[in-house]
C-alpha cells in the first residue's frame, strides 16, 4: 500500500500544521520528485512509482540503469516496475533529531542518456516514543520561610518524538501546597516548574511526595511519569544569584581538550555555611555533558572532547548555583561553535564507462562524479580538476556532479591504459583537497593495417632447388590486439601465368613462409615477381601488400653444346681440308660451342684430347680456333684426327667433345679418292656364320681358360711367390692414357694392367684391373705407335694357353664416345645423343659381331670388312681415320651373353700406321652400311 503524504486522521490542530509545513517544504525544494512517508515502515515497501513520475517507460528501464545515489541507501528502485522502494529501517528520530522537518534527499541516476534526478521523501512522525523523565525521583529541599510564589524548575521529560507527537504537557497530581507551571526554553524545549502555594510548616508535615506526569500529543497519547519528594528544612534566607542569566560563547570547532569556555559566578547574601555555592549543569542532555566540564567550586566551564561543527553547530547549557540551604539560582549559557576548514573534499565515482572504444569521438562521457564536504560557507566550496597532462576534461554537471569526458581522439596502440587522478579542492583557507584514481581501460578497434618489415623483398634462389623447400619469409605486424592483430598472408598478385603460378610458389598463410613447388630452371626462368598481400582478421579487415623479386640464380647444370663441327643428318663427321704447304699459324677451322648456363659457368675453354701428330696443330684456348702449329713433314699422314673437349668453368666443370677430320690436300679432287674409298659390303650370311663358328670357338676356350685359372689360384696359395714372377710388380707394366678422369663425353673410363714375362719367349696378356673412374689422364693411351709395333712381334708367339680370363663387372653406362668413335651403323647410332654405351639389344650384338669380325681379320692378315691395315677392319664402317691408334681395343668390353667374361686379344696382327686419307672438303666420312 503506497503511504499519503498526510498521516491518518490527526487532529484539528494538525490537520491545519502539515500543510502549511508541506506548502513551505515544496517552495524550499523545487524541480524534485517529492514523497511523503510514516517513519518505520516495512522494507520493499511502495514509496511510489519513481518512474512513472520522472516520466519514463518501464520498458526502457533495464537499459536506462534508474538507480538511487546517496550516501545511505534507505531507498531502492525496483528494476522491473520503477517503484521506489524501502530498503532500510527509517528512525525519524535517527535521522533527523528535534528537527520539525524530517527530508531525506538523494539522487537518482538513469543513464543512456545520462539524467540525474532529485527526489525529497518527508518523513512523517508516529507516537512511537514515550515521555521519560531523567529520574525516576526528584528529591527537593525547601525551607519553611520560602515565600509562596516561589518557582523551583524540574528535569523535563524527554521524548524524541517530533511534531504533535511530541511532549506537550505536564500534570501534577492535586495537592495543598504546590501547583505546576509549563516554561520553555530559548530554543523551544519546555520544562515544569513547581510553584509553592502556601507556606510550609515543618512541624506539621517535614516531607512532602508529588507525581509529576509528562503527556505528548499522540493519538492515543502517551505519557510517563517522575516522583516528587520534598522535603521541609529550616529556613535560610537568601538564595544565591548570577550575575546575569544569560551567557553568549562562541568557540572554534578546533579548540583543543581542557579548553576554559566560561566562568560564571554566583553571590549569596547569606553568611557562613548558606553562603557556600556549589555549581552543576542543570536541565541539560548528554551531548553537553559529552563535550563540556563544570567545575563545581570555581564555576569555570571547560572542553572535554573535540567539537565537529558539522555535527552540532550551538549548544545551550543550564547551570545551577546552589548554596547549602538547597537555595538555588539558574542561567543559561549559548555556545555557538564556529565552523573551521577541517573536513577534506570527498570525491565519489557513481558511474563509470570502461572499457572505452579507441574510436570514441571527443566528448564522450567516460565516468560520473560526486563531490561533497561537510563544512559550510566557502570552506564547502568544492571545484574539482584533474592532475597531470590528460586526453580528458571535467564538466560540472548538476549541482555537486561532474562528468569526465575525452577531449580527443583515443589510441590504443600508443596507450592502452589510462589512470585519471581527479582532484577536489575546497575554498577554505588553508585549502584542503582529496583525489580520487580511474582505471580506464581502452578497448581495441581495427584502425592499424599490417605493416610489412621491408618495404620490398629480394631473394635470391639456386636453380634445381628441391621442391616444396623455403626460398623466403616475410613478416608483417599489427598492433591491434586479437584477431584485429592476427595476420594471415597471401599472394594476390605475379608475373607469372595464373595458371602456371599455383605450380611454382606458395605462401604459408600464418608464417609467411614462401615455398618453392618446383625445381627452378635458370635457363627457362630467371626472375619473377609476386604480389604478397598481409590480412588481418578484423572487421572490416585492413590489408597491405608488398612486392617479392625472386631472382633464380644459375648452376653449372647444362654441358656445352658443340655446334661446329656438326655431324651430318646421318651422324657422320665431316672433313676440313688443309693446303699441304700451310705454313705455321694458318687458321684450319675453329670449334664453336655454347653453353646454356650463364655467368662463370658458361665460360667456355677448348683442350685438344687427341691428336694423331700431337704438336702439328694448336687449339685456342679460349677462341677454339685450330690452327697449323708447324709445316705438314714427309712423315706426317695426309690425315689427321683431333679429338676436342669443350669444358665450361662451373665447380665442377661439364664438357663435350668433337672430332675435327683433317685432310691435307690442294684441292678437293685430291682429297676425294681417299674419302670415297670402301670395301664392297660382305655376305651377310657368311659373316654371320662366322660369327657362329668364333663364338664357339671362343666358348670353349673361355670355358678351358676359366678351369686352368681355377687351379692356377688353388696352386698359388700353396707355392712360393717367386714361381708366379708375372703377377709381381717389377716385371709388370703400366699403360698410359691421353684421356683426363674428367671428360664426360667421349672419355674411354677404363684402365689396363699389361704384365709381361720378360725371360719367357711368349707373352701372356692379363687384363688385371678395370677402372670405371679415377683414371689418371695417362691411362688412357700412350705410346699407341709402339704398343701396336710391339703386339705385331709377339703376335706370331703367342698362343691359346697364354691367354687369362679374369671375371669383371658389367661396362659402366656413362662410357661415353664421340660421334666419330661410336659403335654402330655408319652414320645413324643407335642410342642417345650423348654418345652412351647402346643399351638396346641389336645394337650391341652388331658391335658385339662387327668386334669378332675384325679380331679373326687381325689374326690371319685377310681384310674382310674392308680397311686398311690396323684399322681392326672399322675403317670401312667408320671413315678411314677411325684408327687403333685413335681407338682402344673394345673387345674387352664385349660381352657373351650368358657369361660373366670378357673377350680378350687373343692373336691379331695391326700395323703401326693408318692409311693416309683422301681429297675432299667436308665430305661425309662413311657410307651406311647395310644391315
């Protein structure tokens, strides 16, 4: 139930009080919400719909935030339906005291927007305190000779009920000789005084017993009563007397402990004994008793505590001189207490907005503030402002408020955090302040687009990388915090094909890691240029880009490729003829090779591998021009053969080789006779059962050779060293090569062991060792001329038995050959152009049969396949400067199928010296042979 502004049913009297007193509170306090209330009512009880009144919907309460602001929180605001509520027990004689008025003022906050309200709630008094006197007996001394008519004051009741319900009468029970007055005091308080009637007479009745009663004006009322007990003495004439009745003080509320605040004094005529004054506080309440001392001798009135001029600003005290005879005189005494500066500004934040957004435009409310001080006058003068340098201002707001507002713009990133100190400064003098600190906190908006370390990146990357390895990382910062800082990375942009550009590079989309997908050709592809982009994950989401040269550097991956001479289409080589009277110095042809590589690795050098007449011709070294190093001689063959390795200047180096066919002749007619000298083909059938019959024949002297060995080990375990003199190492020799280990192209990858007996009349040939790399360029071949001389001597002495057969490993694939040197068909090889051992089988059993052919035409002198002398029957096949002395015996690299050896020399017959070639410029070496 809502309480009325005017309590139940007062009476006339009261009826006609409260709204005059109501008229003069509503005048004293415009533009608020006012209420009117019983004291004591039960808590969660309606005050009334605060809401309503203020004029806002209940729906936008919860976001509105109506609350109460106040120091004590006696009310509440009921969230859902507006009602200002008690939250708290309201004692009007609490709060208020003696004051006519009881008005609890607070604030009310509603936010979003911001409103303060002021709201008065009058608290109406109920009887609910009873009059009690101080004493529940009163003892008085009177003498006979008093005159009627005297007044003695009593000790009033006390009833801290306010208003008509407070103490309003006294009574006295009837009796003779006393009656009752009512007095009152400066500041309104009444008191009884008992009045003697008639004269006392000891000796008829020495005591006297009253009952005093005190009655407030409640309905019903209520009343508490005192005794009276007099008691008759002997007369004592004259009563002491103030020298004024009224004392005025003024004290400063800081005044210390023991302080003297007034002396009075008070005379008494009578002598002797009655004359003796004796003072003490009369009809005062416990607040002076608190802060104020009487000496009862000297009458001087001192401090006994600190006053607080905020709570009690006057005081009134009574004072009573009373001689021995209970003779009495009273004065009054008004100290006012003068207010000092010594309550400090209280500063108190009643709302607060953090965290505060970074984009906060200037003038947002960022906190509500409350100051207050106790003190009065200037020394209540509260101006607040804030310490040190701020992005922010304070605006007075409503009376005792002020609103905290930015002042400008806000940045996270620079400073996250801000701590406020507001300070509140009264006007007294000296002036006292207090300060009060806010944490704001700032809360992080994407304002900040990644930022990458460089504003370019370049990296460098070796071709023929491994795929899916890192070329680069690239790295981008945001300030902002959480996903607005979390950057992810993309390529967005590239030279390269879209299609093609998935297959070369990718971005790892959380470090920044770029990977290469490929292998990388230098010569196909040497820089490209991506568009990486860094996103961060706010909204909207802010990005930056940033460009990456990927420049691809080169490897000595690529060999020289000769380009002059070149092979005719059917892959023979051509001649360059040469004047027989070219003197020293004379320019014959010059090698012309390039390298696909750039840089050091496509630097090109030309050596001279082999050369029929070592010193007849020189080779630029840089330049690849061959020319005469000296005059052609009457021993010099009319054809020459060069063999050119082209390397380039990588680590390590790749090279290629080309055969130069040199003629010495005047003219063409004369070199053409022996360019176009050739055998007549041979009867396919008959070689072919040639064929037959020596691979037979060699089966079984293999198979023999293998048994004899088998047990020429076994012996040689058992027998001293010295019996096997050929396999020790001073009776052996070393064959040496022209061939570098290095050579790629061309190169013959093997070594040859030669051990003679040097006491014996046949030589045996033993093919010790067979070194498919680390061949030293000596190894290759040297001294062919004598090698041969020396084989055709003991070719007529050596016999089957002195023939070893020794187990070898199947050839090593990169035996590379030149063009010229390459097994095959005249013209059209059968393999890869880089000139490797055939790996088809018709190849290999042509070599294979073309290989025995030529060794039974060595063994009984006839030509078969055509050729000169010492030409192991391949001139016919492969021009006629293909020469034993240009070419190692391939037979030990032939190899039976269905065995593990390999054919060795078993008798043949070679001459030292090839035939001298024929007239011609560039022709063709060879004719294709039919197969």
């Amino acid at each position: 139930m809502r309480p009325r502004a005017e309590w139940s049913s007062p009476a006339r009297w009261r009826q006609v009080l409260l709204p005059f007193l109501m008229s003069l509170f509503c005048g004293a306090l415009p533009d608020q919400i006012r209420y009117s209330i019983p004291e004591e009512l039960a808590k969660n009880s309606v005050v009334g719909n605060l809401a309503k009144d203020l004029g806002l919907s209940v729906r936008d309460l919860p976001a509105r935030k109506l609350r109460v602001s106040a120091e004590k929180e006696y009310f509440t605001v009921n969230p859902e339906s507006g009602d200002l509520l008690v939250s708290d027990r309201i004692d009007r004689e609490q709060i208020c005291g003696k004051k006519s008025l009881c008005i609890l003022d607070f604030d009310t906050v509603a936010e979003n927007p911001l409103n303060i309200f002021h709201v008065a709630v009058l608290v109406q008094d109920i009887n609910d305190n009873t009059p009690v006197f101080k004493h529940n007996k009163i003892d008085l001394k009177i003498g006979e000779s008093t005159k009627p008519g005297k007044t003695f004051p009593l000790d009033p009741a006390l009833d801290s009920d306010a208003g008509p319900n407070s103490l309003q009468r006294y009574h006295l029970n009837d009796n003779e000789h006393f009656d009752l007055s009512e007095k009152q005091t400066p500041n309104g308080h009444k008191y009884p005084e008992l009045i003697l009637k008639h004269f006392l007479d000891r000796e008829k009745q020495s005591f006297h017993q009253l009952v005093l009663t005190a009655v407030d004006g409640g309905d019903p009322p209520q009343s508490g009563t005192t005794q009276i007990q007099i008691q008759v003495t002997d007369a004592n004439d004259n009563p002491p007397v103030f020298n004024q009745d009224i004392y005025k003080v003024s004290l400063q509320e800081g005044v210390p402990r023991g302080f003297s605040v007034l002396r009075v004094t008070a005379t008494d005529q009578d002598e002797g004994v009655n004359a003796e004054i004796t003072y003490s506080f009369h009809n005062v309440d416990e607040l002076v008793e608190q802060f104020f001392n009487l000496d009862k001798t000297t009458g001087e009135i001192t401090t006994k505590d600190y006053f607080d001029f905020e709570t009690a600003n006057s005081y009134t005290l009574s004072v009573e001189a009373k001689d021995p005879g209970d003779l009495a005189a009273h004065c009054s005494i008004q100290v006012e207490i003068l207010d000092e500066n010594d309550c400090a500004p209280e500063v108190m934040m009643t709302s607060i907005f953090t965290p505060l957004p970074e984009d906060s435009p200037p003038g947002t409310v960022v906190a509500l503030i409350k100051t207050r001080d106790r003190d009065s006058g200037e020394n209540g003068e509260v101006y607040c402002s804030i310490l040190g340098k701020a992005d922010f201002i304070l605006n007075s707001y409503s009376k005792n408020y002020y609103k905290l507002v930015t002042d400008g713009p806000l940045d996270r990133e620079e400073i996250p955090e801000y701590n406020i100190s507001v300070m509140a400064t009264d006007r007294g003098k000296p002036p006292l302040s207090s300060s009060i600190s806010i944490t704001l906190h700032i809360a992080d908006v994407n304002d900040n687009a990644p930022v990458f370390q460089q504003a370019s990146y370049v990296v460098h990357v070796a071709e023929n990388n491994p795929p899916a390895a890192s070329i680069a990382q690239v790295s981008a910062s945001d300030p902002d915090l959480g996903p607005n800082g979390r950057v992810s990375y993309s390529i967005v942009a590239s030279d390269l094909e879209p299609r093609a550009l998935a297959s070369y590079v990718s971005v790892s989309a959380q470090s920044g890691v770029v990977f290469a997908q490929r292998a990388f050709d230098h010569e196909q592809l040497r820089a490209f240029e991506l568009t990486l982009q860094a996103r961060d994950q706010g909204s909207p989401a802010l990005s930056a880009n940033v460009s990456l040269r990927v420049l691809v550097g080169d490897r000595n991956d690529n060999a020289p490729r000769v380009l002059y001479p070149a092979l005719g289409p059917d892959g023979s080589a051509l001649f360059d003829t040469v004047p027989r009277a070219a003197q020293p110095g004379y320019l014959v042809t010059k090698v012309v090779a390039v390298d696909a590589d750039s840089g050091h690795n496509a630097w090109l050098s030309y050596h001279v591998l082999q050369a029929s007449e070592p010193g007849l011709f020189s080779l630029g070294l840089r330049t690849g021009e061959v020319r005469t190093a000296r005059a052609l001689g009457d021993r010099d063959a009319a054809r020459q053969r060069l063999l050119v390795a082209v390397r380039d200047g990588g680590q390590p180096p790749l090279s290629a080789t080309a055969t130069l066919l040199l003629v010495f002749a005047d003219s063409l007619q004369e070199a053409l006779p022996d360019v176009s000298e050739r055998q007549a083909p041979a009867d396919p059938q008959a070689e072919l059962q040639f064929y037959l019959v020596v691979a037979l024949a060699l089966i079984s002297v293999l198979f023999l050779l293998a048994v004899i060995l088998a047990v020429a080990l076994r012996l040689r375990r058992s027998s001293s060293s010295t019996t096997w003199g050929c396999f020790q190492t001073n009776v052996c020799s070393k064959t040496e090569s022209g061939v570098i280990s290095s050579y790629s192209e061309g190169t013959l990858p093997y070594s040859y062991n030669l051990c003679a007996a040097s006491h014996s009349s046949k030589t045996d040939f033993k093919f010790l060792n067979i070194k498919p790399e680390n061949v030293p360029p000596q190894d290759l071949l040297c001294n062919e001329a004598s090698w041969f001389e020396s084989t055709s001597i003991v070719d007529s002495q050596m016999t089957s038995n002195s023939v070893s057969l020794q187990q070898q490993a199947p050839p090593n694939t990169d035996w590379r050959f030149s063009q010229a040197q390459r097994p095959g068909t005249s013209g059209s090889q059968n393999g890869d152009e880089t000139g490797t051992w055939p790996n088809n089988q018709f190849d290999t059993e042509m070599l294979q049969a073309m290989i025995l052919a030529s060794a039974s035409e060595a063994a009984d002198g006839s030509s078969t396949l055509g050729g000169g002398a010492g030409t192991m029957g391949l001139s016919a096949r492969y021009g006629p400067q293909f020469t034993l002395q240009h070419v190692p015996d391939y037979r030990q690299n032939v190899y039976i199928p269905g065995s593990n050896a390999t054919l060795t020399n078993a008798a043949g017959k070679r001459d030292g010296k090839a035939p001298a070639g024929g007239n011609g410029s560039k022709k063709k070496s060879g004719k294709k042979e039919k197969k």
